[in-house]
C-alpha cells in the first residue's frame, strides 16, 4: 500500500510525527501536488541513465520520484532537523544518499565524484528555495561539471526573467548570464495551491538545457559581464549615459566608446534591454579592440 510522500495526508502524518515546523527563511515550501512531481520528473526526463543532484529535499517528495526513476540520487539539505525525516522517508531507496550541507559550501566536484560513477548522464533537479535561487542557479552554472540539464522550481517572476528575449521588460543581466550558458524553457506554471505551506506567489518549473560552447563567442568573461552590469545599472538612462558611467567621461574615452559603438553598429541613444546576447558580445570585441 505505498503513498506517495507528496500525498498530502501522508506529508501532514510525516510533519506531525516529527512535530516539525516550518522555516520560513530557510524557504520551506514543500510540494504535495503528486502531478506536478510527475512533470518535474518528465521535464527533466528522468531515467536510468541518469544521475541526478537534487537541492533542498525537504522531506523528500521529489527525492523519491526522482529515486524511482534515475539510477542515483544524491541530495543537499542544509536543515539538519530533517535527518530523522529523511531517514524514514527514504529508507526504501537506496540509491539516495543526503548529505546536509549548505549547496552555497558543498565542495561538489569532490561529492559528485566521489557518489557517482561518471558514467551517467548528470542532471540537476530541485524544487528551489526562493531565497537564493539566483546564487544557486548561478553557482551551478558555472561548475565545471558536465551536466546536461538542470529543471529547477522557482517563482514565475524569475522564470519569466530568465526566459525574457530582448526588448520586453523582464530582459536584463539575469537573462544574459543564463542564456549565455543554458537554453531555456519555461516547462510548465504552478499554482502557490501546490505547496505546504503556499507561498504568496505562484511558480514555475524551468528546464535549462546547457550549452556546451557559450551562445555567443565573447573574447573575455570578465570584461563582458561587467559591461552587461554597467549596461543596465540605471535601465531608464540611454546605454551611452551606462557606458560614460561605466568606462569614464573624459573626452578621451568617450572617443573611443563612440568608435566602438560605431563599429558594433550600436546607437547610442538606445537601452540596454534592445541589445541581444550577439550585439553585447560585439560591443564589448568593440570596445577592448578600442583599447
Ligand atoms: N524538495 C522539497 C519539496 O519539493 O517538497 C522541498 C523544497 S523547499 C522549496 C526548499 C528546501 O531547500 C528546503 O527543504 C530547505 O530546507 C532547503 N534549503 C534551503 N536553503 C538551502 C541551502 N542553502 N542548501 C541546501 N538546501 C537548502
């Protein structure tokens, strides 16, 4: 007679024995909608091929969908009040391990190593904590290990950023710094009804399929993510009132942004949010050309 951990009977029984309490800045929205883990589960196309890192298990709804499906799970949680938790609710997979860390911390590469065999096909799949779905998502972005997608939880309003082509609103840095390294999808929207306790916002589930070259060739990192920064520090000023703020004001420098934007084909009367990933890309050739 299995339930569902998700089922939400089950999951009030499981909260109960343990007499656990929500933390609200731990970002504690647990899932107990059992079709929305099916479509995270197919979203992510989950199989026995796969290796799968979750973030944040809770009290392990998706983990044991995710268990079910992949041939290895392992999991970060960084409240360690759900140890007892997770040790019943797992205990009949064994192919999950737990290990409470903070995500931020975890030395990954050494973990993902050390519990996987590298012949899998390594997928990141995680109901985020609102809080620091930025740095999260960020962060995995740019390890260096070889995944092949991440289906991440968040709310819509991030969702909508990260998939936002140029020229809308929700376009700006977040938008660049993801589609420079993933293809992004927007899988499916989540009503905040799906969750204990329901957050004020509804979500989204996100499917980032990872580039295996950037989207478009920059000739340096760092020069081009402080140009996107400096792009769209004040987004209702013009890109050449960002730049002078960003690069100088001297007579000398504004020569030389004038002849990059010139040679990028750029007018300077425009806004950050008009640019797409190519036209920044060859700004930023433009301007270190100028140099
Ligand atoms: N996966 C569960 C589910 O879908 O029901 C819980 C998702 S809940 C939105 C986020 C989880 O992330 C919580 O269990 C929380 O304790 C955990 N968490 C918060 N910050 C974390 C961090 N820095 N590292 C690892 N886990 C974290």
């Amino acid at each position: 007679d299995y339930q569902a951990i998700a089922n939400p009977e089950r999951t009030r029984a499981i909260l109960k024995k343990y007499g656990f309490r929500f933390k609200k800045s731990l970002g504690q929205n647990f899932l107990t909608n059992e079709k929305v883990l099916q479509k995270i589960v197919s979203a992510a196309d989950v199989t026995d091929q796969d290796d799968i890192i979750e973030v944040g298990p809770g009290i392990g709804s998706l983990t044991e969908q995710l268990a079910i499906h992949a041939h290895q799970v392992l999991a970060f949680e960084v409240d360690e009040r759900l140890e007892p938790v997770l040790d019943e609710t797992l205990a009949p997979y064994e192919n999950t391990a737990v290990i409470f860390e903070d995500i931020l911390k975890a030395d990954l590469e050494t973990l993902v190593s050390k519990y996987f065999d590298g012949k899998h096909t390594l997928k990141i799949v995680a109901n985020l904590p609102y809080y620091i779905t930025t740095p999260i998502m960020m962060q995995l972005l740019k390890t260096k290990l070889p995944i092949e997608r991440m289906v991440l939880m968040m709310q819509k309003e991030v969702a909508e950023r990260l998939a936002a082509h140029p020229g809308t609103k929700a376009y700006g840095t977040l938008s660049i710094g993801v589609q420079m390294r993933a293809e992004v999808e927007i899988a499916e929207i989540v009503s905040h009804t799906a969750f204990v306790p329901a957050p004020n916002v509804d979500s989204a589930v996100v499917v980032l399929k990872m580039r295996s070259e950037p989207a478009v060739k920059i000739p340096d990192q760092k020069s081009f993510d402080r140009l996107i920064k400096g792009s769209f520090a004040h987004r209702r000023k013009s890109l050449w009132n960002n730049l002078i703020s960003l690069y100088g004001k001297d007579p000398q420098t504004k020569a030389k942004l004038t002849a990059a934007l010139a040679q990028a084909q750029i007018d300077p009367g425009t806004r950050a949010e008009q640019l797409s990933l190519q036209q920044f890309a060859n700004l930023d050739a433009a301007i270190l050309q100028a140099d």
